[in-house]
C-alpha cells in the first residue's frame, strides 16, 4: 500500500484549468464603450453641442422609460421592435433557404449556375431603395413590400456564399469520395455540404447585416410602425432623444443577432479556421 502511495505521490496531476471571465479583448472593449459614454456625458453635460444637435444621455434614457411606459405615436415600444422582426425574419428565413439551396446547386452545376448566376450579378449592384418603388407599385406599401425587398437584399449574399463553397472545396477531398465508392449525391451530402457550411455561415452573417439596413431604410421610406418608422418620424418632430434612443436599440438588437449567429456557428462549424 506504501509503495502504492508512492507511485500515486510521483505521477503528475493535471490542474483544471480555469477560464477566464474577463480576457484583455473583453477589458478593451468595455473601456472604449466606457471612454465613448462618459465622452457624451460630457459634451453635453458642458454644453459643447445643442441639446437639439445631441441630447444628453440622461435625456434619453428618460425617453427610453417613456417609450417604454407609454409607447410611441400609440404603439409600444414592443410593438415596433416585433413588427420589425417580423418582417426581418421572414424576409431573411425564406432568402436563407432558398439562396443556400440555389447557391449550392449552382456551385454544383454548371448549367443551374448559368440560369441563376446572372440574374444575382445583375440586380446584386443596384441599390435596394432604387427598385422598392417597384415592389410599392407591385405589392403595396404594406408589410408584403417590404418582406420581398429584404428577401431580395439577403438572397444574393447568401446564394453568393453557398456557390463559392462548393466551388472551393478541394478536388483532393471529391477523388478521395470517389475513389472509396461514394457516388455524386454521397459525395455531395457528406463532403462538399460539410465544407461548404464556414461560406455558409458567413454568407447567413452577411445576409443579416444587409437585410437589417435594408428593413430600416423600407420603413423609413414607407412604413407606419417598426424602429425605423420610429426614428425618421422622431426626425420631422425634431425629437432627437427619441432618434438616439431608437438608434441604440436597433444597435443593440444588431448585436444580439449577430452573436447568435455567431454561437450557432460555433456549434455547428466547430472546426473552422483550425486547418
């Protein structure tokens, strides 16, 4: 038993290894938030600029309380945030679906590529504002109109994305399939959709960022609810605490998608950039 003990004395035991709450990135970042905030508090606590021009951040923490209480133009401020998801993630659901199918499809085959690729390239450079008036005329001003043209500005980041990946995959991967017996759907199912999925995922994350700023400029343009509504309608009042405050919030919820996307793909995409 003595000797036993021993032994078990002279092996080397593995320390757990803690993780860190708060890493030298996360520290940056909370201090350049900080540096910007009491930078506003500031300016507009001595008076540098209009109240009209920046109101203070006390000013629209209060309208944010507001808003909150009794809601904006008689819609809440829940309201407004869910009729702008609601048109985001429809748009954006249906351009995922069908841009990643087509999308890889393409890359897959030359002759769907030839019937869809251009199609993409050419209304891909037009500004998304340029042809809304064309889906106002076609669909209305309602929320259909508006669906379609955030469909619209996420399809073609998306489709893009899935093409290039299937177009990247390595040809030593596809002979190896091949070369064990797998044929085009085995091959197709098991190599190239696995490597495809990191342009995927970047193409999601893409597609969101398009489609957000899109969905703000449609209800800026022609709408009668949504945090964009909000905004430009705070504008002609001049009621830039509300504009501040509309603006921080569609901030914030820009940040919260991005970063599902982001823990989705980790989940998901594990091995990415560890070739």
């Amino acid at each position: 038993m003595e000797k036993k003990k021993l032994v078990n004395d002279k092996i080397p035991r593995k320390k757990k290894k803690r993780h860190k709450v708060w890493n030298i990135e996360t520290l940056i970042t909370i201090s350049t938030f900080t540096f910007i905030l009491l930078a506003w508090f500031v300016l507009t606590e001595l008076e540098f600029v209009s109240s009209l021009i920046m109101p203070s951040p006390a000013t629209v923490l209060q309208s944010f309380q507001e808003v909150i209480t009794t809601g904006y133009k008689g819609n809440s401020l829940w309201v407004h945030i869910l009729d702008s998801m609601t048109r985001l993630l429809t748009g954006y659901f249906l351009a995922a679906v069908l841009g990643i199918l087509l999308g890889l499809a393409s890359g897959y085959n030359r002759k769907i590529r030839a019937v869809f690729d251009p199609i993409v390239e050419f209304y891909q450079s037009l500004p998304p504002l340029a042809y809304y008036t064309v889906l106002i005329i076609w669909f209305g001003i309602g929320d259909l109109s508006k669906v379609v043209l955030l469909f619209l500005a996420a399809f073609a980041p998306m489709f893009i994305a899935s093409m290039s990946g299937v177009k990247n995959v390595k040809t030593e991967y596809i002979q190896g399939a091949y070369n064990l017996g797998a044929n085009k759907w085995q091959t197709f199912f098991y190599i190239i959709f696995p490597a495809s999925l990191p342009y995927i995922f970047t193409g999601l994350r893409t597609s969101m960022v398009a489609s957000y700023g899109t969905l703000v400029a449609a209800e800026m343009v022609a709408g009668v609810s949504g945090l964009g509504w909000m905004v430009i309608d705070a504008s002609r009042f001049m009621r830039s605490d509300i504009i501040f405050m509309g603006l921080i919030v569609m901030g914030i919820i820009s940040i919260i998608l991005d970063r599902l996307l982001r823990f989705a793909e980790g989940k998901i995409v594990p091995w990415k950039g560890k070739d």
